[in-house]
C-alpha cells in the first residue's frame, strides 16, 4: 500500500551559483516551502471550436522559514536577493529518520534542482510570535529531477543521529575497547 510523504519530509538546499565548489546548505528552521508551476493557456474561438494555445512554463519556490540567530544561509539569502545573485536550488526527499527506502543503491535521495533568483526578500517580526522570513524564487529555464547526494554535515542538518552514551574515542570500534592491547 502506498505510503503519504509528508511536508518535513521535503527540504530546500541552496548555494549561490558562483559557489559551485562548496555544498550545498540548508536553511534551518524551514517551515514550508512550495515548487510552483503554471502555464499560461490562451483560448482562441475558431470556427470549428475552441482551441487552446499553451505557454511557456514558469516555476517559483515560495519559502517560509523562522530566523535563526547567526545562520549562514540567511545571511547569503538575503544577500542573494539584495545582490540580484543566481542561486541554486534543491528539494531534497529525505524524511528525518534518513529512511533507506527513500535512498537509490549510490545513497542518493529524490531531488529537484533548479536555478533562479528571489525577487523579494521579507522579515516580518511580530511581536507575539518568531522573527520569520519568507522569499520567493524564479526558477530560470526548467526543473530538473534526478537524485542528490547528501554529505554527512546536510544529513546531520536533516537529523541528528544516534549517539552512544560513551565517549566517542570509546566507541570508534564499536565495542568501546581500544584496539591496542592493554599492558599490566
């Protein structure tokens, strides 16, 4: 029987295009997020009935997040959008218990990439509730699907892992005995 994918179980990655040779991050505290596609169809009379002429595709990422203190990729959010910056952008399928049936057999996740540009930027900060930010960005060109690699840092950001209670030096075995033997 068909699982439901829920919402958490979709996040944004982002770097701005001219970073090409570092990773991609998350942005903490994502709240909701939406991969929007639209066409325009123009409807044209004729004499033998209605036509229909179809337009380009269009795409945006709407993005809703709560502010963190000192998160890096706000800060080169905001600067994107003030910058006119092209980003990159992925949504990643990955719930947060890094689900192995999500995984293909390389450890890859369902993704969509696409590059674009936020056309606004908006903090509003109310006074009864967390600072917020929300964006918006137009996606040049088309999405693409595929499958992306998450590195151990952007796992680590999806979810924490399991850790023993030992110290890690302990338990880099598995069994928390050193490899060395022990001399009396």
């Amino acid at each position: 029987m068909p699982e439901m994918l829920q919402g958490k179980d979709k996040i944004l990655l982002f770097r701005k295009y001219t970073d090409r040779d570092k990773a991609a991050a998350k942005l903490v505290f994502q709240t909701e997020h939406t991969f929007s596609y639209s066409r325009e169809l123009e409807s044209i009379v004729t004499k033998d009935g209605t036509v229909v002429q179809v337009g380009e595709l269009e795409s945006a990422v709407s993005i809703s997040a709560i502010q963190a203190k000192d998160d890096p990729v706000r800060e080169m959010l905001e600067d994107a959008v003030k910058s006119g910056s092209r980003l990159e952008v992925w949504e990643v399928t990955v719930d947060e218990d890094l689900d192995e049936d999500l995984r293909d057999d390389d450890g890859k996740y369902p993704a969509v990439y696409c590059q674009g540009y936020l056309d606004s930027w908006e903090n509003p900060a109310n006074v009864e509730e967390q600072s917020n930010i929300e964006s918006n960005l137009v996606v040049e060109l088309e999405p693409q699907t595929g499958m992306a690699t998450l590195t151990e840092e952007q796992e680590q950001a999806v979810q924490y892992a399991f850790t023993d209670t030992v110290p890690e030096s302990e338990n880099d075995n598995g069994n928390g005995d050193d490899d060395e033997e022990e001399t009396p």
